[in-house]
C-alpha cells in the first residue's frame, strides 16, 4: 500500500512525463515547420508555450531562442544553402541589424510587463498573418 507522500510522487512524476511529452511534440511541430515554412520558434513555439504550458511571454521568448537557433538555425541553413535556396549577400547584410535589434529589444523587453508583451506580440503575428493571407491570395 502507498503512502500519501509516495502517491503524490507518482502522480507528480506522471503530470511531469506528460509535460516532458507534450513539450517534444510541440518540439517536433515546430521543427517541422520551421524547416519547411522558415517559422517555428515566433510564430509557433512562442505562443504555445505561453498556451499550453503557461510560460510567460518572456520566458516563452528566450526558451524559444535556446530551443531553435543553434540546432534548427543551422541544419536549415546546411539544407537550404544545398539546394541553393539562400542568398549570402542578403542574410550577411541582415545579421548586423538582428544582432544590432536583437540586444536592444532584449534591454527593452525587460521594462515591458508579460500581458503588454503578450499582446504586442499577438498583434504583430495577426497583422503579418493577414498581410501573408492577402499576398498569398490575392496576388
């Protein structure tokens, strides 16, 4: 028969395998998507861990850049330059400016509160989903 303290283990223990589980599978979708769209850890990772996994939109930002940049960002690149579908002169152009961007929104995202961020980013992510719908359609 188990005790009370062992009983709450197995019940924690299951709760955190299923989080384990349901963060993989996330995982997987995003990297799906990140390597055939070039979206993943903004447009998807971003929101479904503040959704599914109650991170807050801070947190939920700087997980996702851990979780993509290095190995996604990389292999990505290693396919997509093979198949030649980059161009070097544009993406070296950009990487002063994300670098430059990257380190000021980092500083500014720190006196932003999580629910304004929230919404920020929410309204960022539906304007360029309609702008990508109109272009996608109606073009």
């Amino acid at each position: 028969m188990r005790t009370r303290p062992e009983a709450a283990r197995g019940k924690f223990m299951l709760e955190s395998m299923g989080r384990i589980a349901g963060i993989f599978a996330v995982a997987c979708v995003c990297g799906v998507a990140s390597g055939m769209f070039g979206i993943g850890g903004g447009v998807l990772l971003v929101p479904l861990l503040g959704l599914l996994f109650g991170f807050s939109q801070h947190r939920a930002q700087g997980t996702s850049l851990v979780a993509l940049i290095p190995p996604t960002g990389v292999l990505a690149l290693m396919a997509y330059s093979k198949q030649g579908f980059l161009s070097w002169k544009t993406g070296l152009l950009l990487i002063p400016g994300v670098f430059l961007g990257g380190i000021a929104a980092g500083v500014l995202a720190k006196k932003i509160q999580p629910r304004s961020m929230r919404q920020a980013f929410a309204g960022v992510l539906v304007l360029l989903g309609v702008w990508q719908a109109l272009e996608a359609w109606w073009r």
